[in-house]
C-alpha cells in the first residue's frame, strides 16, 4: 500500500465497487488528522481511499494509525493546497492543488468520487472545470440535509449559487428527486418550494415564477416529473412537511448556518439548565446518555456531508470543522452514490427532456 | 367604563402617557379570548387600552373577567374584520374593519398605537394607508426580537417586503439604530449584514450594493450613522454576533420562521429523550422546572411581538398564535415605545438626512 501514485491495483481495473474515494486530504480547518482518521475508518468498512495532498504529512499522520498497512489507502500526492482564506477562482491555474488532483481522478475514472472539507467554493470551482455541467442543467446546485421530524428533510441549494433565476430552482427540483429516488429508494418524494406564505400568490418575484414552472413539472412522467406539493416556509423545514425543499442559494446558505448555529445554542442552554442546581445536576446526570442522543443527531456530520448535484462526477463537499465520524460519512455516502450511479442516472433524467 | 366611543375620559386628553393602547381585538388564529384577556393583564399593569372590534362579542368576554370593570379598559364597536383568509389589499374599501378603525385612531391622536395579532398583511396595509410613511423611509419593514446568546438578537425585515432595494436596506439599518437607542438604551447597537460569507466580497448582487450603503452609513454622525460591523451568517443570529441583523423581507421571514420551528422540534426531542425510559423520566423529572424556562426564554410572545418601523405612528404586529402573556407584552412594549418618542425621534433621525 502506500504507492505514490493512483497506478495501484485498485484503481487500475474499471469494476465500479472497487474504484476508490479521493479524499482532499488536507482540507478543512482541522488539517490532515480527521481526514486520515475518516479514511482509515472507511476502509475498514471496506471502502477503498485515496489521500490526495502533501505527501510526506500524508504518511506520517497515516503512520499513527497502527493496522492502517493493510488498508485499502493510497496516497497521491498533491504539493499544493487552496488554503481557506484564498479565492475559489485560484483553483484555474493550480493544476497540482489537491482538489484538482482528486476531481481529475474522477474525471479520468480513476476515482469514484471526490471528497473535500476543504475551499467549498474552490470544490465547486475545480468540479466545474473538470467534470463540466450535466446537459441540461445551468448551474450545480450544493445539496445537503437537516435533521427533521421523523427523519431530515433535504434541502438545496445551500450556497453554490447566491443569485438564481426561476429555471434553475426547477432544474434542482428534478435533480433532488432523482438523487433521493437512487440514494434513498423514495420513489416519489415530495417538493416543496420555500416562501414567505403556503399561498400560491405569496413570495418574491422570483418564488412566484418557479412555482408556476414546478407546477408544470408536477405530474409529467416518472423520468422527468415531480412531485410538486407548493410553496413551504421556514417552519416546515423542521415539521418535514415535504422531503425536499427547493431555494436559492443564498438563502438556503442563511438556513442552514440558522439551522446548525441554532440548535448548537439552543442544546447548550438545555446543558446550562441542567447543571444550574443540585437538583438540576442530578436530573442531568440521570438525562446524559439521551442527550448525547440527541446531540449526534443534530450533528451535521451525521448525514453524510453535502452533495454537489448537477456535475458529471460525484463530489461530496463536506463542513470545514469535520471530525473523523464526519469524514468517513461522507466517504461512504459517496461510495454509495457511485454503487447506485446516480451520475449516469441524473443524466439519464435528463436526458430524455 | 365600557364607553362605546373614544371620546371617553381616556383619550380625551393630549397627555401622552395617558394615551391608551388600541388593540385588535378579535385579531388573531384564537379570536377575542386571548386578546381581551391579554387587554385585562395590560390594564392591570397601569396601560389604558382600547378593545376595537365587535361590541357585543368583546362584553360578553370582558365580562368574564371578575374585576375588569374598575379597569381603563374601552370597548370601541368595529362592526367589520379582515379574516386571515382575505387579502392585506382589502383594507382599502373597508373603513369599519377593526384593523383601519385602531390605525385611525393612533392617526388622529385618540390612541398611543394601534396592536393586531391578526392579519399581518392587512395591519401593515392599514397603517401604511392611515398613518403614511415617515419622510426618507421608502417601505416600512417589521423589526423582531429572536432569543440569542446573552439576549435577543433584533432582526428586520421579517416579511414586509419580499423584493427589495439596497437603499431599503440601508434605511432599515438606521430605524433600527434608533429604536434600540430609544427603547433599549444601546446608544451606539452594531449592525451586521445578513450574507452568506464574512468576506466583503461574498454574497448575492444585493448584498453587495447594500454592503457598499452600509459602510458609507458607518462613521457618519450619532444621528445618521450607524455601527456597522460588516457580514454576517445564519449561525452569528444566535450567536448574537450583532445586535441588529438587517437582511430583505423573504430571508427574514424564512428565518424567523425557521427559526420558531426549529425550536419547537428540538424542545420537543428534549421532552421526548427525558421520558424515553424510567431513568429518563425521573432525570427529566428533576430538570423540569428549568427547561419551563427555556421553553418561555424561545417563545415568541416574550419579545412582545414585532413591530411596523417607518410608518407615521406605533404600530405593532404580534404572532396569530398569541396567548394573553403576548397579547400583554406587545401593549406594554406598545406604550413603552409611545412614552419613549419612537416615532418622534426616528422622524427627528431622517429629518437630519
């Protein structure tokens, strides 16, 4: 194991389960440590790794990992890194920057999927230029998901596009069904379009001219339709009155830091009350385990990371303050999403419009 | 007590604390019950109020409050009501719907501001039509409270306006300086940008221009000019990053919304994971009394409602799900407002521009 180049048996042959996960192995804000940890943990759920980045950092985090030999990981290595601070466009003339090295292993079929809780911005960028636009969608859409009632409610996009036009909402509304129909086996979920009122004449301009295009999406056939329920607002998000909700993405950027920024405080006032007396401290202690509980579930690592839909490769973009858990989520989420081939799948969809 | 008009004791005086409060009184998803007992609390607590709308209906409830009668408490008939069903542009044609008699009375000096829980729309239409806009102010925009770290973060607009200007943005960032320097008594509140990057440089088109008006704002004398702190996120409004969050009327409502549900699921998780076993419940037990707290710290009829800010009198706009305790609160905040000048000094603030 180990080879320094993506050369190896297991990215040589073109069996789709055996391709391998290039993983941005330095990004984030926590650096190379949760990164290789993830990557460790995921192949030993027997999902093969590619580390891209700084060589020599690469092997001596991995080295840390005792049993870590006889895992299916190799390092590619990738000198140059698009730090947090740099802009996305920077990714255009650093072909060796590590987030290059791994959507070009995609592009190439070498990888399965690219992995990064690095730049997001420089993600989408370097996904863009390398793998290109599916035919017939304007603009890749970041989807992610939020804990709901009774389950999570999938939401985009969440920040690839601050201003939209009508045609891209309905585009992503097609993207999300096909990717929740292939990724979750619901046949037929339902979309919901956020405003500022359930009525059909409630919103902005912009609500108002996507929801007369999802309304004609609504009821063509399987391969193109959706299933439209109307306009949906904030507090359905929680309520998971519908499985997706479409945006623009800026304000689903705004939600989803509301929605993580929000239950992060609102679960450390419930820690506060519970240690604010004695008899408080007791009940806390008898309450910790369901608490933790219910902190796993509102952690955004849970699920997996977000997805870049709407690119003719797969490309997962992760939270920059991932853990270990939060990385080898996202990697086995995308080997999942490469198993049920919701790229040819997506193209499929589109296709035939 | 009881008077069927105005021109009863009460208002007959130009006396400025002495000016009653008119109150919506069948507005509202609970009709009269939570707003003539919410007027009764007001009372109590010294704030003279006027019961607008169907006479027979607010005797019959008034009646059931033992001890009302010694209160400063007047019934005014307002024959007609504009339903939650009915569109805010109805107001027009319809001067005895209880809405336009309460706006009426705040125009003509016979009340100290007029309170709905009723038809958001139609409140802000009827007191846009009454009372007009104060000079410089191009649309109103409602301002809100949300519970923040160590506080309440103030948030506008919250869904007066769907589609707007940067200019309004700018205006919205100054009537808000001004309303917490006069009823909070923040002499110099910082304001943050809602977009979705700290960075200068992120954010929609919008966001951008506004960014750019807000920064010629800062620095410009106590009268005109604002604190501004520059961008901020979703996750900085319960962080309390900022002390005002100024942002365009959809993203506000959808995180005002949001963030309302958002709490209501996650306390109800709370409950749920303290009393999913016989350890849980007696822990959750132990722990009530504090987490009571906490429910009442997240509901929104603690900030007292929100208010219309840019219109040429008080008018303040409450949740359709109000108990009395909201009802109370919003008519309390109302009078504050009234004693403390808003109106006057957010005139005396523009009239400097």
């Amino acid at each position: 194991m180990s080879a320094e180049t993506a050369a190896g048996p297991v990215a040589s042959g073109p069996v789709p389960g055996a391709l391998p996960i290039a993983l941005d192995a330095l990004g984030g804000d926590l650096g190379a440590a949760p990164n290789v940890e993830g990557a460790v943990q995921a192949a030993r759920a027997g999902v093969p790794v590619l580390l891209v980045g700084e060589r020599t950092r690469l092997h001596a985090e991995l080295g840390r990992h005792t049993g870590s030999a006889g895992l299916p990981i190799e390092v590619i290595d990738a000198p140059d890194v698009i730090g947090m601070d740099e802009h996305a466009s920077d990714v255009r003339g650093r072909p060796e920057a590590s987030i290059n090295v791994c959507t070009r292993l995609v592009k190439e079929g070498r990888a399965a999927a690219a992995v990064s809780m690095g730049h997001s911005g420089a993600t989408m960028a370097s996904a863009l230029l390398t793998l290109g636009r599916i035919r017939g969608v304007d603009r890749p859409a970041i989807l992610t998901h939020l804990p709901a009632q009774g389950g999570f409610t999938t939401l985009l996009d969440v920040g690839a596009n601050a201003d939209v036009k009508a045609a891209y909402l309905a585009q992503w509304a097609r993207l999300a069904t096909v990717y929740l129909r292939v990724l979750e086996g619901q046949e037929n979920p339902t979309v919901g379009l956020l405003s500022i009122g359930e009525e059909d004449h409630k919103g902005s301009a912009l609500v108002l001219e996507a929801h007369a295009l999802l309304r004609e999406l609504h009821g063509l056939g399987h391969g193109q339709g959706i299933n439209f329920y109307g306009n949906v607002e904030g507090n359905d998000i929680f309520k998971r009155t519908t499985d997706i909700v479409v945006t623009d993405g800026f304000t689903g950027n705004v939600v989803l830091k509301l929605a993580e920024g929000e239950a992060k405080v609102l679960l450390g006032w419930v820690k506060e009350a519970l240690s604010s007396d004695l008899r408080s401290k007791l009940g806390g202690l008898l309450v910790r385990t369901r608490l933790r509980g219910l902190a796993e579930r509102l952690d955004p690592g849970t699920y997996g990371g977000s997805v870049l839909l709407g690119v003719r490769g797969l490309t997962f973009i992760g939270h920059g303050k991932s853990d270990a858990r939060a990385v080898k989520n996202a990697v086995l989420r995308a080997a999942r999403a490469h198993e049920a081939q919701l790229v040819p799948r997506l193209e499929a969809a589109f296709g035939a419009s």
